[in-house]
C-alpha cells in the first residue's frame, strides 16, 4: 500500500518536472524575439524549438501510460487525488499544446518571413545584378563605340602618314634619279673621253703590234722590242690613270673657282653704289642710301633729267619754318606738302657719297631763278651740321651757298651765326647764316639732292 501510494507522487514530479523543462527551457530572451534569434539564426532557434517540444511530447505521453496504469491499481480514494492531479496536469498539458501550437505557428511564420525575406534579398540583388550588367553593357557599348571612334581616326591618321611619307619618299627618289642622272652623265662623258683613249691606245697597240710581228720575222732579237712595247703600253695605262687624276683635280679646281666667284659676285653687288631716286618717277618712295636704313623719300623725277631727292619744300605757307633746333635735326612737316627732311639725315646722305644741289627759287611778281653746286657736304651735329663744301656754282639766282660756306646751321634756339648782337635766325628762319644773311625761308623754294 505504501508503495502504490508512492507511484503517483512520482507521476506527479514527472509531469511537473515535464512542464518545467517545456515552459522554463533556456531560451534566451530579449530583442530576439519570443524564440530568442535573429534573422540570421532561424534555422538554428526553429531546431532548437523543436527539440524541447519533442521532448515535453515524450514526457507527456510516458505520464498518461503512467496513470493508466494507476488508474487501475488504486482504489478509488487515491484515484479521486490522482484524477484531480490529473485534470491539472492535462489542464498545464492543455497549456503546453497551446503553447507548442504557437510555438508552431511562430515557426512557420518565422521561416514563411526568411523564405520571403531570402526572396525579396535575392530579387534585390538580382536587379541591383541586372541593374550592373545594363550598366555593363552601356559602358561596354560606349567602349566599343570609342574604340571604333578611335579606330577611325588612328586609320585616317595612319592614312594621312602614310601618304606623307609616300610624297617624301617620291620627292626624294626623284631627287636620287636626277642627282644619278647627273652624275650618269658625268661618267658617260668621262667614260667618252676615256674610252677615246683607249681606242687610240688601243691603235697604238695594234700599231705596235704589227710592227712588233714584222720585227719578229725579221729579226730575231725580237724580245727586247717586245719589252719596250709592254713598257710603252704601261706608260699609256699609267698616262690614262694620270689624266683621270687630272681631270678630277680640274673638276675640284673648277668648282672652287665657280664658289669664288659666287662670292665675288654678291661682294660685287655689295660694293653697288645705293642710288637713291635714280631711275624712279615724281612721287614718295622707299629709297636706299648708304649709310642708312630704307627710308621714304619724296623723289623729283622731271626737273633736269630726274632722279633728285627733295630735302626741302616751302610754297603756300602752311607749316611754320621757325623751329627749334631739335625739330630741324629730326626733320618736320609733310612730304605731301611743306616739309624740311632733317639734318641729321642730310649729312648722312651728302657723306654716303658725292651728291649735288639744286635749289629751285619761284617768285609772283618775277621769273622763277636757280642755282645748283656739284659737292655738297655738311658735318655732323658735333660741328653743328657746317656746310662743308657746296661745290661749283652755276644758275640764275644768287650764289647765298658759296657766301655761307663752312657757317654752321642757325635756329632761333641756337644761334651760331657770327653776329654777337642779333640772331639772324629769328629774322630769316633756321638756315646755314655767316652774318649778314640773305636767305629768307619764307619765300617759295625747293632744295633737291641727286648723286
């Protein structure tokens, strides 16, 4: 009695023992959910799940082939408690079900949400996958395009190259043929004038020869003049090879002497006098000096014979004559009109070579006058421009040139003249004044220069 009484007391802690395992298995708790994972560890926590449910089914299954069993060995006292305990623990077995259902369903939805969830990931990759191969392919397609591009133009610059060089290549052939052609026909002419001696060598040969052979039937010694003929002809070969020399160093000879003379040649056109106007019409021109760089020069071309270099002009009054020394040095006015080309220009031109002056004089109430001098020289700025030498006189007006001779040139900034009271240039205008100065610029008047 003892012992049955015992039996379900032990059922009792079995089915006990049973829940506790179901309902307080070690799962963790927390932001992983009910079954303790996270999305990564599904499968691991559904195994896990099942297992303990596996389990707490056994036990249960082991504790009603248990009351079975106690169900018809005790009496109906001990099945009275037995049942209630029963009821309790079917009720906590009812529980665990409920809760093992639910167990289940989260199971279930748990790898339904990863299947989907696999699936969403993997639709998402197989886009961003689709998305990369179309960006793939248009970068492969812009490639291709611009290799074909480049392709193009690498052929079209190849082509350009090519071509180029096939131009140079001819030009330069053609060159090689005409230098050959040249010198084909310098060794023809050579080979002309040395196969004419030959041929007149090989006469003197023959000549030799035949008398060598009518020596040889008529004398016996016949050896020694064969000797003398064999000299004879290595004298010829050795006089051929010395008129090759010769026609050779001529050649050398020749082309020093036509260098030389291209040299003489533009020497010579070096030494050509600079002409100034010689040969050119009325007008302003760019004309040569020596001395001086390329200058614009008004040029006379119908006054006694032409080819005059005008240096001086004055005829309606338009520009003032009464300037300073620095404006007469560098020349003022318009070669259009009035103008005055410069002192300092005028000595480099009279000191390049001889030129000579021709002043023309023009009048309203008389006939016009003039006077021209054949060496007209003046100094350079050191010696205040001085007119050095004029020349021989001839003309219709005053010879004023010859009276000023050696003066140097007066501005009413700069007196020279040799009165020490007065200032002829402030009466008359810049000119060469001694001292009682006749000249008078504000008349019309023309001063031209030719070689």
């Amino acid at each position: 009695m003892r012992r049955k009484s015992v039996l379900p007391l032990v059922g009792l802690i079995l089915v006990l023992g049973v829940q506790h395992v179901i309902s307080e298995s070690p799962l963790p708790k927390g932001d992983h959910g009910e079954c303790g994972f996270s999305s990564d560890d599904k499968d691991l926590c559904a195994l896990y799940c099942y297992r303990s449910m596996k389990l707490g089914l056994a036990y249960i299954i082991e504790l009603k082939e248990k009351i079975k069993i106690l169900e018809e060995n005790h009496s109906e006292r001990e099945n009275s408690q037995l049942s209630k305990a029963v009821e309790n623990l079917q009720s906590k077995i009812d529980q665990q079900n409920i809760q093992i259902a639910n167990i289940n369903d989260f199971i279930t939805n748990s790898v339904r949400q990863k299947e989907m969830d696999e699936k969403a990931k993997s639709q998402t990759e197989m886009d961003n996958f689709k998305r990369q191969v179309e960006q793939l392919k248009e970068n492969l397609e812009n490639v291709q395009r611009q290799a074909a591009k480049d392709k193009e133009e690498s052929l079209a610059e190849q082509k350009y190259l090519r071509n180029k060089i096939e131009q140079i290549l001819r030009d330069k052939n053609t060159e090689i043929d005409r230098a050959r052609n040249r010198e084909i026909e310098n060794l023809k002419e050579k080979l002309a004038s040395q196969k004419s001696d030959l041929d007149k060598a090989i006469k003197d040969l023959e000549s030799k020869n035949k008398e060598f052979e009518e020596y040889q039937t008529k004398e016996k010694n016949s050896s020694n003049k064969i000797g003398e003929l064999h000299s004879e002809i290595s004298s010829l070969k050795k006089s051929l090879e010395e008129s090759e020399t010769q026609l050779t160093d001529s050649n050398h000879l020749l082309e020093r002497k036509l260098n030389q003379t291209a040299e003489d040649l533009v020497e010579c056109q070096k030494r050509i006098p600079k002409t100034g106007c010689k040969g050119l019409s009325s007008g302003i021109h760019t004309i040569e000096i020596a001395g001086l760089d390329p200058i614009s020069a008004l040029c006379e071309g119908d006054i006694e014979g032409g080819g005059w270099i005008v240096i001086h002009k004055r005829f309606d009054g338009s520009v003032d004559f009464n300037r300073t020394w620095t404006e007469y040095r560098n020349g003022f006015g318009d070669k259009k009109g009035e103008f005055f080309i410069g002192l300092e220009n005028l000595h480099r031109i009279t000191n390049s070579q001889t030129y000579e002056l021709y002043v023309q004089v023009k009048y309203h109430s008389k006939p016009s006058e003039f006077a021209s001098y054949n060496n007209f020289t003046i100094g350079n700025e050191t010696t205040k421009y001085k007119l050095e030498s004029v020349g021989e006189f001839k003309g219709t007006a005053y010879n004023s040139m010859e009276y000023n001779l050696n003066a140097p040139f007066s501005s009413f900034d700069q007196d020279s003249d040799q009165r020490k009271d007065d200032n002829c240039a402030q009466w008359h205008g810049g000119w060469w004044h001694k001292a009682n100065s006749t000249q008078n610029t504000s008349i019309e008047k023309s001063m031209i220069v030719q070689v």
